[in-house]
C-alpha cells in the first residue's frame, strides 16, 4: 500500500468519525461524554471506510489548482441563489395567472465545458433555475426543455450561467 | 410562536392532500412517480415542523433519515422504468 | 434589550417560514394545474426546492437563539443534501419518461 492509498484512507476515517461525532452530539448531553457513542463511531467508521476508500473522493490526483477553483465557487453560490429566487417569481406568477401564459418547447446545444464536474454543475444550476430542466447529456451536447420563450433565450443567446461556469473551473 | 408553527403544519398537510389526487388520477405511471416523489420531499419539511411543535429535537434524525431514503426511492424507480431492470451486468 | 432581540428573532423566523409555505402551496398548485407531465415537473421541481430551503432556514434561526447548536448544524445537512437530491431526482424521472416515448405538449392541443 503506497502512500496516496495511505492518506486516502486516513482521511476518509478522519472526515467520517468527525461527522458521526457531530451528529450523535455525545458532547452536549449535560453528563459527560457518553463512551458508547465513541467506540460505536470508531467501529462505524471503520466499516464505511473499508468499504469505500477505493473510490478515492477526495485524492484522485487528477486536479491541479483545487483552492483556486473552491475560492471561485464559493462566490458562485450567492449569485446562483439570487437568480433562484429572481426567476421563482416567475413560475409563481405563471401558475397563479388565470390565463396560464407557458410555451414549452425542447431545444439543444454544446458546450465548450470538458471535465465531468464542471458539466454536472452546469447541469445542476440549469435545473434549478427556474424555466429549463436539462434532460440528458451525451458528450457535450444537452437537451434541454424549457418552459417559455424568456428562459431558453437567457440560455441560448446571452450564455450567462456557462460563461460563469467556466470562470469557476478555470476555462475548462 | 407555537401557533405559527401549528397554523404552518397544517398548510403542509393540506399541500400532501392535493398532491395525493395526482398520484391517484394522474394518466400512466410517470405522472404518479413524479407525485410520490413531491410528497416524500413535504413529508421531510412536515417531521421538522411537527418536532418544533412538540419540542423534541429528535424529529430531525428522523428527517435526515427519510430524505435519504425518498432520494435513493425515486432513483431507483427511475432507473426500472428507462430499462426494464435495476442491476445490469 | 433582550425582548427586543427576541422579538426580531421571532420576526424573521415568521417571515422565512411564510415564504416558504407560499412556494409549496404555488407547486401543489401547478401540479394540479398544468396540462402536461413534463411541465407540472417544471412546477414542483423547483417551487418545492426553494421553499423547503427557507423553511429549514427559518427554523435554524429560531433554534440558533434559542442555543441549540446540533440541531442547527443537522438542519444545515438537510438543506446542503436537498440542493443536489432534488434536481437530480427530478432530472431522472424526467429522462426515462423522454427515453421512453412520452410527446411533450404544444400549445392548442387537449390536457394530457
């Protein structure tokens, strides 16, 4: 066992005992600390890593600049919940309406996005902003459903959320 | 602040009854997955609430726990329907 | 002084959750009214994300002032595991139900 297979190992139990020892709050329960819930998250802990650290979340040695693209992304999460609520307005105003003013339609179009996390966090901000749910990805090519005329054109023409994307993942 | 909780709980309920009619008269089976999976997320909100009008903290457990197994339910569901089989070789 | 904080505690925490319930009641809402599969996931994929968010965060206000820290930190794991679960929930049925032949719907035809 080299020493990537190490590390990946010792920080998958470290991340998994942290967690369990905050969920169970064997701290706060006013008469000490509570043993039975500390040597049941060593041996929990202990199973879930042995069945799961091959798949290697956290070290797969294939990204290069990672506090780069986190300090990115942490700025990319408030803009993306302005434009939820924005545009949840929207649907509200759409449902309510007497009239029901919709025009669905299904459009497609490629990206220029190459590695899988930046395209799965495309398609995610694609679903949760309001008026589009992306319907399958093949290659770089999405099909996408919208709803009305406003959306798919924020999509297509202006390419606002890809342009803020590919900034996040450094031009990917 | 407990009769805003109660007052909200109720709403909930009232939105779970509506969702109800689709899964019951919605025409083919895509229409009713799509409806259990809109109830099992208001069922996860509703465990919260009702754990704040009883004041016990441990309702909250309990809603990690089924939005868990409301997620891993309607992948499943999803994946039987597009192919035919769950496990393919 | 301290009946005053309370106060806007209570507020806000009034405020977020009548928001929220708004949002759910407006997805219900679509689910009934909308002609087609594909547009009634529209309406429930999304009002129902964003207002159980600011439920939860309503009631992470209330039990932060009122010094309850794990529960905050378990609900803060709810609302981080909802904002990826649902789309791709909604996503899936979404593609075997396209995989499978389901016609999307033009405006002048009849409810589906």
């Amino acid at each position: 066992m080299n020493r990537k297979d190490f590390l990946s190992v010792v920080v998958t139990f470290l991340i998994m005992y942290v967690f369990w020892l905050l969920l169970s709050a064997c701290i706060g329960s006013h008469h000490g600390i509570d043993y039975i819930r500390v040597v049941g998250g060593l041996i929990c802990a202990g199973i879930v890593t042995a069945f799961s650290h091959k798949h290697r979340l956290l070290f797969t040695g294939k990204e290069e600049k990672v506090l780069t693209k986190a300090y990115r992304f942490i700025f990319y999460v408030p803009w993306l919940l302005w434009q939820i609520i924005l545009a949840n307005f929207d649907v509200a105003y759409r449902v309510l309406h007497p009239k029901m003013p919709i025009n669905p339609r299904i459009i497609e179009f490629d990206t220029t996005l190459r590695g899988d996390v930046s395209r799965t966090t495309l398609a995610n901000s694609i679903t949760l902003t309001p008026g589009t749910i992306t319907i399958e990805v093949k290659g770089s090519r999405f099909w996408v459903h919208a709803i009305a005329d406003k959306a798919a054109e924020a999509l297509l023409v202006d390419k606002t959320m890809q342009k803020k994307v590919a900034y996040v993942f450094m031009e990917f | 602040m407990q009769e805003v909780f109660l007052a909200i709980g109720m709403t909930i309920a009232c939105t779970i009854l509506l969702s109800l009619y689709r899964a019951v008269s919605g025409p083919g089976v895509f229409n009713r997955a799509a409806a259990v999976n809109v109830i099992g997320t208001k069922v996860v909100v509703l465990l919260v609430i009702v754990g704040y009008i009883f004041e016990r903290p441990m309702f909250v457990d309990i809603a990690i726990a089924y939005a868990a197994l409301n997620f891993i339910g309607t992948l499943l569901m999803s994946k039987y329907l597009e192919r035919g089989e769950v496990c393919s070789p | 002084m301290f009946a005053l904080i309370e106060t806007v505690v209570d507020v806000l925490t009034t405020a977020f959750l009548i928001f929220g319930a708004f949002f759910m009641v407006t997805g219900a809402i679509g689910l009934l009214r909308f002609p087609d599969f594909y547009t009634r996931l529209h309406a429930t994929g999304k009002c129902d994300t964003l207002g159980e968010v600011a439920i939860l965060f309503g009631c992470m206000i209330y039990s932060a002032y009122h010094g309850m820290p794990f529960v905050v930190f378990k609900l803060l794991c709810i609302i981080l595991f909802f904002f990826i679960a649902n789309p791709t929930g909604t996503h899936a049925i979404m593609k075997a139900a396209y995989k499978t032949g389901v016609k999307p719907w033009r405006v002048g035809e009849e409810r589906r």
